[in-house]
C-alpha cells in the first residue's frame, strides 16, 4: 500500500510541473534540459523517498523503481491527450534513466542513515529530504524557477541531411515516370513499418499539378497532414528537387505531438532529393536524400530517433517507387 503512495506522490508530482509547463506561460519550455533533467530526477527522488522504508535494497532497485512512476506518468498523460505516444516513445528512454538516478542519489543518501533510529527521528525538520519542510518544498520547485529562466536558450539548430537508396529492375524514364504520378498509395505498397508503429500517419496520396520548375506537387497523409512542395531543380529522368512546406497552424493538433510538429519550432523538413543513375546493367540506382533540421538542447539525443523516422520513411518512399516501376 506504501508502494502506491510513493507511485501516486511522484506521479502528481510530475503531472503538476507538466501542468506548469504546458499552460502557465510559453517561457516554459517542455522540450528543456530542466523538464527533461530535472524534473523527472525529483520524481525519481520522491518515488524512492516515500518507498516502505527496507523495500529497496540495492542500486539497481533504487533505479528501477521510478521507471514505473514515469509508466504512469506515460499512461495518463497518453489518456488525457497531454503528450502523444510518438513523443513519449522517443522520450521515456532518457527520461525514465533521469528519474533512476535520481532515485539512485536518494537511495544512497538514505542509506547513510543510522539504522538505530526510529523512522519517525529520521524525518525530523532538518532533513533536507523532509517533504514537509520548507526547505524541500523550495527544492521540489526548483524546476519551476530554473526553467522559466532557461526558456528555449539551450536550444540550437542542427541541420541532417540524411539519404537512403535502392536498386531498380527498371528505366531511369520507367521510374521517373513513377515519381512524376505517384497518385493514391495503397496501405500495403508502402513499407514504414517503424513510424506506423510509433502512430506517424499513413500516406494517402500525392498529387503534382505540372512537372515543370515551380510546379506543385503535395503529398496527403492520414488525420489530416500534408506537405506542400515545389520543384525547385529538375533534370529529367536524372534529378528532382523538392522545396518542401508545411504550416504547423494547418495541421490538426490530433495528428503530432506539439512538441514534434513538422514545421513547428523543434523540427522541420526542408527539401527532398531524387536521383537517378542508370547501371551497366540496364537496372536503376535510385537515391533519395533529405535535409531537415532539428531544435533541441539534447540534439544528439533527438537526432538519433529523428535519424530512425526519417529514414523509415524515405526507404518507404523508395519501396513504393521499386515496385510500381518494376511491376509496369
């Protein structure tokens, strides 16, 4: 029963600075190293300081133990449409092992403890872990403080281009023609497995009004998103470049995570690239290359999931290509 306590103690915890953070003031940046680092580490203390006291002994329990307070946390905020699931896919890795070490510090901070005293003399007023002093009651709101101070000051810009490419039993003019008239995509043609699975929405169908330079060509996925593009480069039968668009205010809130939006202010999509070279052997090297950029304070973090969704969807793109063009 003390268990569940500690779990629903640290849980309100962190759905009360989340609260903060997303509703009070835009100063407070979710996507922080305070919310991201701190805040999940004071859950990690709070889970292990009102554990039953003797239930946790060892490190690696004290480090597990607020995983399931952030399962929580993960649960209800999916539930009450507060974070959605592709951000907290990505996020509960880090943010869970934050938690764990600060379960970790308290562990052993408590085992420091003389075990001669009764548990009520161990939470006299001068503990620094008393939740009911003043003292722990300023520490607890230490998120609050550092990240209205902190804003978006430690996010930079990293700009990726990334490139995926395949071989093709097919004319450079078959697949050109593949790419120029793409028209509706049937769920099964195309293969992103990874970023269907993380609820990234499934494309429809793409549409291109003249395959000339400045033509558009837009591209419909589920739930209402879609990218805007223009040729701003094209040699036929060898290169298209698209100059891809997309306004965050046009794509309905249910689709992406805020924090994730395509075209918002911590990711974005710039241009794709086709090219194709024709092989001695009559067959088709066809790459497609993306530039897009990503605006964080853990860059090297976010970059490793925005490196796997990316590329699951360019190796999509050219599934989808391959077998049209090789099928006509």
């Amino acid at each position: 029963m003390k268990s569940i306590l500690a779990l629903a103690i640290a849980s309100s915890y962190g759905l009360l600075i989340r609260g903060i953070f997303g509703y009070i003031s835009p100063s407070f940046e979710v996507m922080s190293l305070t919310f991201l680092c701190l805040v999940p580490f004071f859950i990690g203390f709070l889970t292990v300081r009102f554990w039953p006291e003797g239930k946790i002994k060892s490190t690696w329990s004290a480090f597990a133990k607020p995983w399931l307070t952030c399962l929580i946390l993960l649960i209800i905020t999916i539930l009450l449409n507060i974070e959605g699931t592709i951000c907290w896919a990505m996020i509960y890795p880090f943010f869970s092992a934050a938690a764990g070490l600060g379960g970790v510090l308290t562990y052993k901070i408590m085992e420091r403890k003389p075990k001669n005293r009764d548990h009520h003399d161990i939470l006299d007023e001068n503990d620094w872990d008393n939740s009911s002093t003043l003292k722990m009651s300023l520490v607890l709101l230490l998120p609050i403080f550092l990240g209205l101070i902190e804003g978006d000051r430690t996010s930079s810009q990293q700009y990726i281009t990334l490139e995926e490419s395949v071989t093709i039993d097919a004319s450079a003019e078959e697949i050109w023609q593949t790419i120029t008239h793409l028209g509706k995509v049937d769920h099964t043609e195309k293969a992103t497995y990874f970023t269907n699975t993380m609820g990234f929405p499934k494309h429809l169908y793409t549409t291109l009004d003249t395959c000339a330079l400045g033509g558009k060509r837009i591209a419909y996925y589920e739930k209402g998103l879609f990218f805007e593009e223009t040729i701003t480069e094209i040699i036929p039968f060898k290169k298209l470049v698209l100059d891809i668009h997309v306004d965050p205010d046009k794509i309905p809130a249910t689709v992406l995570d805020e924090h994730i939006v395509i075209g918002g202010k911590h990711v974005d999509i710039i241009a794709d690239t086709y090219n194709l070279v024709t092989n001695p052997d009559g067959t088709t090297h066809l790459s497609l290359s993306s530039q897009y950029v990503i605006n964080t304070p853990f860059n090297w973090y976010a970059g490793i999931w925005a490196k796997y969704l990316m590329s699951d969807l360019l190796r999509g793109e050219l599934h989808l290509i391959k077998r049209r063009a090789e099928i006509e």
